[in-house]
C-alpha cells in the first residue's frame, strides 16, 4: 500500500519496540526501502528490512531518511551523524535527555536544508485532534492530565528492570518517557513558558529513574495545566479535562470518549478503539507527505525544543538528570 509520491531509503538506528514498529510500517506500508543499522552482521533481521553494519554499507546505500529509535541518550549523537551525511531526521521522542550537541545539530539541519520532525503519535490521534479544533477560538483557563500505568505490564516479553525507563544513563524516568503529556498540552493550549511540581521515585518498582510527577504548566496563553505522570498505576488512564467559564470537556483517551458540556448543553461522542499501529502509521504518512511536498512538519526539532527545555529544566532543578561520568 504506497501513500508516498516517493520511493526512498530509510535507515533505521534501533529496532527496539517503537522502531520494529515505524520499520515495519515503513516498509510494509508505504513500500519504502528499509535498512536497519545494526551493531552485529548476524543480527536478526525483520521481514521487508535488510541490515547492514558498517560505516562503509551506509556511504554505498546513500540514504536519503534516517529513522532514529535507539535510546534517548544516544539521539544527538546519531542526529549529528545522520545530518552530516544529509539524511532527513525523523526521531522518536524525546531529541535527548539533556541539550549537549542540540545547538550544533540544529546548525547542521539549517545549513544542509534538511526536515526534522519528532514522533509524538498521540498528536495523531482523532480525539486530540478533534478537541484542538473545537477548542479554537474558546479560552479555557485550565485542565487537569492524567497519564497513569503499570510499567511492568508495558512489554510483557522484556523485564521492566531491564528497560530504558528504568535507567538513568538511558534517559528512562516518566518525565522523558511520558513526554507525550506535555507535547499535547502543548499542542492544544501553546507554548509552555514554565513547569513547577515534584517528581520522584515513590513506589516499590525496581528501576532507578523517577516513576512519578506531579506538575503545573504555565503555557503562554494563559492557561495552567496540571498534569500527573506515574509508572504503577494498575488501572491505566489517559485522560484530559479541560476548564472554562461554562464549559467543560473530558476527553477519555482509553475509554474513547468526548465530553462536551457548554453553557448548559451536553454533548457525547465516542470514538472507535484504536489499532496499536494506528497513529504511529498516521505519524509517519504526515512526515513523509511533508518530504515528498517539501514542506516543514509540525513538531520539527524547533517546535519540540519548546517542550522539551522546560521539562530539562523542571527535571535538572528536580535533581534528576543521569550521573555524569
């Protein structure tokens, strides 16, 4: 099934969960030629993904994309590599657990005239797009975030204290892993000039990175989020409620339901359960239709910067940031 203009060569740095996933959409859905980079020759490989390992495999494929998977703390470095060589960069989120080498990436992308675009597939999601466009135009005051689950239960194959999440020198911990909150509050209420809360490790989970927040974000507009992350919640939740005078709005993003009540009249819609690869294929058919138009994506490295530093900042003053050799 090809929805891309264009035919090219995608390289992928880590096929862990996620870019198994982006891998095999690439390929299997819009007929991309995948290659996956791999630290051993004998490496399993996916089906429609052909591995190569060397510096020299990748200078001979003259790839036009590269697909950035691996673990937080190795994104810039990859980055950097990547665009030097002149490949487009798609990179699953976050860019990096701190902003060592993000000035030179961005100088790179800039000079070389490269796309940029960062995954955050809950944008791609119906109900966080419908509730952006029916909130255009309304003022809301506040909303109150809740993203809560079990860590354990996440990859059920793999011991949870074996993961990136729980590891420090990985860029683990809820307020890296669990960006996704304070992207799409960004994207529904604006810039975040601010983050003030606690974050800690509470619970008895064996990892050794933070497992919960509990934040207030202060975006440009106007609004106050208050947003709690955690990793141990045996009942998952997703939810957004947002606040204004005579309305309220409860987008049940697990449950799959909208709650619109206004100035005394309520409406409901529900909305059909999503697929696992459902907006991560929406994510990368938006990103490779920016290549092919040669357009700008949402949510380039510019735009992502402006979530991602508050979130260093609040994490630094939290005390959180990995040990440095």
């Amino acid at each position: 099934m090809r929805k891309s203009a264009k035919r090219y060569r995608v390289v992928f740095f880590g096929l862990g969960s996620i870019g198994s996933r982006l891998a095999r959409l690439a390929a299997d859905d819009f007929g991309h030629e995948v290659f996956a980079f791999r630290s051993r020759a004998a490496a399993d490989s996916l089906p429609g993904v052909v591995n190569i390992s060397s510096e020299n495999d990748l200078a001979d494929l003259s790839p036009e994309v590269a697909f950035i998977t691996n673990p937080t703390s190795l994104h810039v470095e990859t980055a950097l590599s990547c665009a030097g060589r002149g490949m487009h960069l798609f990179v699953e989120k976050p860019l990096s657990d701190r902003l060592d080498g993000v000035d030179r990436l961005l100088r790179t992308v800039a000079r070389r005239g490269l796309a940029t675009c960062v995954g955050c597939n809950l944008r791609f999601d119906p109900m966080i797009a419908q509730l952006r466009a029916r909130l255009a135009g309304r003022a809301p005051f506040c909303a109150r975030v809740i993203c809560s689950s079990h860590l354990p239960s996440w990859r059920p194959a793999q011991d949870y204290r074996r993961s990136y999440s729980a590891s420090r020198k990985m860029g683990g911990g809820v307020l890296l892993d669990l960006i996704h909150e304070p992207d799409y509050c960004h994207f529904l209420f604006g810039p975040i000039e601010a983050i003030e809360g606690t974050a800690a490790k509470v619970s008895g989970l064996e990892i050794e990175t933070e497992d919960s927040a509990d934040m207030t974000l202060s975006h440009r507009s106007g609004v106050r989020t208050q947003v709690h992350l955690d990793y141990f919640g045996l009942r998952t939740q997703r939810k957004i409620e947002v606040f204004g005078d005579g309305l309220y709005v409860e987008a049940d993003l697990i449950g799959r339901t909208l709650l619109w009540r206004e100035n005394g009249r309520k409406r409901t819609k529900s909305f059909a359960a999503l697929h696992s690869d459902d907006t991560y294929r929406e994510e990368i058919r938006y990103f490779f239709r920016c290549l092919d138009r040669g357009e700008t994506p949402m949510n380039n490295l510019e735009e992502h910067l402006q979530v991602l530093k508050p979130v260093l900042a609040f994490r630094r003053r939290q005390g959180l940031e990995k040990e440095q050799p």
